[in-house]
C-alpha cells in the first residue's frame, strides 16, 4: 500500500479540529500523480496549507535537492514563505481552496481586521503597510536550474517578469507540467499587478531554526496593493481592505504519464478558462473554472469573521468564507457519515463502508475503517474503538468473515486467494460478560480449512470446526481460546 499502491491515487478526508468545524467540516485533498503530488485543506491557516511537490527524474528521489516544490501564501509587505513561529505562521491573510484532483482554486485576502493587519507588520519589524499580496514559491535545491518557465506559450528566462491576471504560467521539469493562473485580484493601488522574480533569503523560523534562512527560486506575486509609501493608518480604504478585497490562483499539476509531451499540456491549460464575477452587495466571489470537460465552481466570501489563534476561521464562519463548492454540480465531498476516502481505503460511522469488491458493516455510528489490498488481495476491517459492535467483512471471491454476536476492539485481515486470516481482537474489562458478546468469527466461502492466525498465535487446525449455517459452509475460529 506504501510502495506500491496503483497510481493516481487520492484521498478526501474530514477535518473537524476537535469537533469545533462541522456540517460540513473542513476538508483535506490530497493527489497523487506519477511524478508529482498536490495536496490541500481548504481553511487551515498552517505553515503550508497548499503544497506540490514533484520528481523531476525517472529515479527515485534520494534527496530534497531532488525535488520540486510549489507552495503558497498570502504576505503583507514582503514575501514570507518560510518563517513560522512555534509551528505556525505569522496570519497574514486568509486562503481558502478548493481542490478537485490534480487542481485546484486558491482564493486568498487580506486580514478581515485593520489591528490584526498592524500586529504582523510590527511584529515583523517594519513600519506601514505598503504590499498585500498572494505569492505562489516555486522552490529547488539544484544548480544550475535545468526547469524551463513559459508565459502564454513564450520562454521566460529574464526577471522579474511582469504580466497580468488571466494569463497562463506553465513551468516544465523533466516529466513533469505545472499550470498557474493568477485570478483577478482587487486593485488597492498598484504599480504592477502579477511579477515573476527571484526571491530574497529569509529567516526559516524562530525557536531551533532561527539564525537560518532560506529562499525559493522563483515567487509569483499577485498584488492587490503595492506602492512604496505605507497606506495611511485611518480611512475608509480599510473597509474595501478587510471586507472587499480579493486574489489568488487557479493551480493544475500533470506529468507525461497523463499527456504526451509538454506541448500537449500547454495546449490543455490554454483551453481552460477561468471566470470570475464579483457580487458587491453579499461581498461574494464566485469563481469558475473549466478544465477539460470539467467545471468547478466556487464562492469565496471576503467578509468572514478570521480567528487569532488555533483556527483560520471563526467555528462557524467556514460557511461564510466558502457557501459553496461544485464539480460538474455536483457535491465534490464526501456524503455524511464518511470521514475518509482513498482509492485504497474508506472510514466513517455510517454502519456500512466499500471499497474495490470489499464490504464493512458495523452498528451505524460506529468508528470503522476498511482497507483494501487489490494486488495481493487482502482486506482488512477494523473496529478501532472498544465498544462492541456487529461486525462483518465480505469480500471480492464471495468470502465472508463475520462475528457470531457483538465484536470487541478488532483488526481482522482475510487474503481469499491463499485462504489466509490474521486477528488482532480484545475485550475491555467487564465486556465479556455481556449476553450478546461475539465469542466465534464465521468464515463462509473457503472450500479448504483456512490459516488463520490469532493475536499472533497460529491456530492449529483442531481448533477450527467445520459448520453448515443457513445451507452455507462455514469455518467458526474461537476467540477465546483459554
């Protein structure tokens, strides 16, 4: 499942921050293609809530000088892409994604609040707001730079560059493509509006790292504000400022598994289009994206209550800083009940999970987890907390594995092929003694006598007694064996 689970590969998981962000919860994405990896959570406010990452060669990456990464932030005044302070960013603005496999839409703002705006730039040690902006790092470690850099299908080799919202960025690194789409971003008094250039090493953080510094090699800056003088402190600019304002990126990865050459790509990502419209009076944008013969839509709220510790958003005000999210029209999340989804993989509380030909079922509103192993062909569910539950794993081959009453804390694995089972299973104190309580599982569809080993133990075949129950054969494997 590590090394050699099938590609691409996804994951859309739940993120309810200790049962403070519910209906919907916060979201978490992750892709993996062949030679790159995209990875999301739509509100977090962490050092790193947007990440590509990709491979250059065909060889395995040995070393972080190896790799290609993309990250993302929003910054006041200068770029900051490194610094943290005790595991966390200094809050410059909010970013909120929404992300559909390999791509995704990143809308950014400033800070919903003049005060909270200031702090950063003291503490900070600079003086007046003079920049806000969203900047997009595109991070190396190799020199010389061998990764080539277009803007509307022309080389760029000299910077900064400076260009506009709307148009495309296509970066080529070996066999792997990055597309980057500045969205409009409001105008708060500017001299440019997008620029491509170097970046400026700067601190990586305080507390163990500090003293060290770092720095991309390229940043895209997409301003809403940028002049040489600071704003004034006062004035009703604050207002389009906090409440208004608005930018960000639209990001799409894709690698020469998925198309032919990088021409292709280019050709792909010139095709696709961003729209854009903005509802002044419900401060609400809404983004629209179609790539291929997908449409993602989004709203992005710029008037959300914003938290000073712990949270991005206020609990709650999620709703306001994204009311929806839509591919092809669709609920791009996950239904109720389901907390995580992989290709591989799915859990939730929903009584029932399934995945590639296999089958959980628990009592509904019980943590389960079912994990699938197609290319050896194991499955495995799990009850991961101690309370009982019925419990039973049908899976592909019309083998099934069930509890003959209500199951402990467990992790049961059958292999049909190789007619193979491990348990792991136990009861809290006091649990065994309850009327319903499982005391056999119940393996149908093997002809032969199954291996079966039991909290570690081999269990010999003596042990297994052969039964006909409701004119199916089944093998019952005690779980008690004092």
């Amino acid at each position: 499942m590590v090394d050699d689970k099938p590609l691409p590969y996804e994951i859309t998981a739940t993120e309810t921050t200790r049962g403070h962000f519910n209906d919907p919860p916060l979201w978490r994405k992750a892709y993996l293609g062949h030679y790159y990896g995209l990875a999301s959570q739509d509100i977090k406010g962490g050092s790193v809530d947007v990440i590509g990452q990709w491979n250059p060669r065909p060889e395995a990456a040995t070393d972080a000088d190896q790799l290609g990464t993309l990250t993302l932030r929003y910054n006041i005044n200068d770029p900051n892409m490194t610094r943290t302070q005790g595991g966390k960013i200094p809050y410059s603005g909010g970013t909120l994604t929404f992300q559909d496999r390999n791509r995704a839409i990143v809308a950014t703002k400033p800070r919903t609040d003049r005060a909270s705006t200031y702090d950063i730039v003291e503490d900070a040690g600079q003086e007046g707001v003079r920049a806000l902006f969203t900047t997009i790092a595109l991070w190396h470690f190799r020199d010389p730079s061998d990764w080539e850099l277009y803007v509307d299908g022309e080389r760029v080799t000299d910077f900064p560059f400076n260009l506009q919202a709307g148009q495309l960025i296509t970066v080529k690194d070996g066999p792997v493509y990055v597309g980057i789409i500045p969205l409009p971003a409001t105008d708060l008094g500017r001299d440019r509006e997008v620029v491509i250039e170097p970046a400026e090493p700067t601190p990586l953080g305080e507390h163990r790292n500090e003293g060290v510094s770092i720095a991309p090699a390229l940043l895209i800056n997409s301003y809403n504000l940028k002049q040489d003088e600071p704003i004034d402190e006062e004035g009703e600019h604050w207002e389009q400022i906090t409440k208004e304002a608005y930018g960000g990126f639209v990001i799409e990865m894709g690698d020469v598994e998925a198309y032919s050459n990088f021409e292709s790509f280019q050709r792909h990502m010139a095709s696709n289009q961003v729209d854009t419209e903005w509802q002044a009076d419900e401060r609400l944008l809404h983004i629209a994206y179609r790539s291929g013969e997908d449409l993602m839509e989004m709203g992005v709220g710029t008037d959300y209550e914003q938290a000073e510790a712990h949270f991005a958003v206020e609990p709650g005000q999620h709703r306001r800083a994204i009311p929806y999210r839509r591919i092809n029209g669709e609920q791009p999340y996950l239904p109720e009940g389901i907390d995580r989804d992989t290709t591989l993989t799915q859990q939730g509380t929903t009584g029932r999970l399934e995945k590639n030909g296999a089958v959980l079922e628990m009592e509904a509103g019980r943590k389960m987890y079912l994990q699938t192993e197609p290319v050896s062909g194991t499955y495995t569910g799990y009850n991961p907390i101690p309370e009982l539950s019925t419990w039973s794993l049908a899976v592909p081959g019309e083998v099934e594995v069930r509890a003959d009453g209500r199951l402990g804390i467990a992790r049961i694995s059958v292999r049909p092929l190789e007619g193979k089972l491990w348990i792991d299973q136990a009861y809290k104190p006091g649990q065994r003694d309850e009327a319903d309580v499982a005391e056999r599982l119940l393996v149908f569809g093997l002809d032969e006598v199954p291996e079966v080993v039991l909290n570690g133990a081999t269990l010999d075949e003596p042990l297994l007694e052969a039964l006909e129950i409701d004119g199916r054969q089944a093998w019952a494997i005690p779980l008690d064996l004092e």
